[in-house]
C-alpha cells in the first residue's frame, strides 16, 4: 500500500488524448527530490488472432525540464512542416545530427536498437 500511495503523490497531472485506435496519455509526475517531469504514452489496441483477444501495445516516452523548450521547438517544427509543406529555417545554435554528444549518441543507439515490429 505505501508504494501506491508514493505512486499516486508522483502524478500531479494527466491528460488524455484518444485518436482512434491509439489513447495518449501525458502525465505530469514529481520525483521525491520535487523535480516535475512529464511522461508520453502511447496505447495502441491490437487484436491477437491465434488468442481471438484485444491487447494493448504501449509505448512510454520521459521527457525531463531540461529539454522541454527544445522538445517543444522540434515538434513546432515539424507540425509547421506538415501544415506548410515548408522546411523552416532553424536557428544556428540547434545541433545538427553530426554534431552529437557522446550522452546524445548513446541515447540515440538505445532507441535504434528498440524493437518496433509489434
């Protein structure tokens, strides 16, 4: 019951977003050091044939303050890209993708070797 309880004091805000098939769920949690972070999920409904049942294939992203205005900035980006069919011009100061970081290259190694076929 006490790691419940610690579970619940984490989470300090949630929003979901249902988009068909997929659910998104944002949470705002805490750290026990008071450090809020936010949590993407995805939820995809699939349906198992040899079992004849629904199941859901989630997948959960951790995005820390330190990042949020780069994050938000990419994801401006590209919904600008999408909604223009433009390639925006980007600041100078973003890093491009052959000047990463060794914490960046190993971040993006671990991604790349995530299993995506569900």
């Amino acid at each position: 019951m006490e790691s419940y309880n610690n579970r619940e004091r984490e989470e300090l805000f949630s929003k979901v977003v249902k988009a068909g098939k997929r659910t998104y769920f944002f949470d705002v949690k805490e750290t026990r050091g008071g450090d809020k972070f936010i949590t993407i999920t995805e939820s995809r409904k699939n349906f198992d044939e040899q079992t004849g049942r629904f199941y859901y294939d989630k997948s959960k992203m951790f995005l820390y303050p330190e990042d949020f205005e780069k994050f938000a900035n990419g994801l401006n980006v590209v919904l600008k890209f999408v909604e223009t069919g433009e390639v925006p011009e980007e600041p100078e100061e973003e890093m491009s993708s052959n000047s990463l970081s060794n914490d960046d290259e190993k971040i993006l190694n671990d991604i790349s070797s995530i299993d995506t076929n569900f």
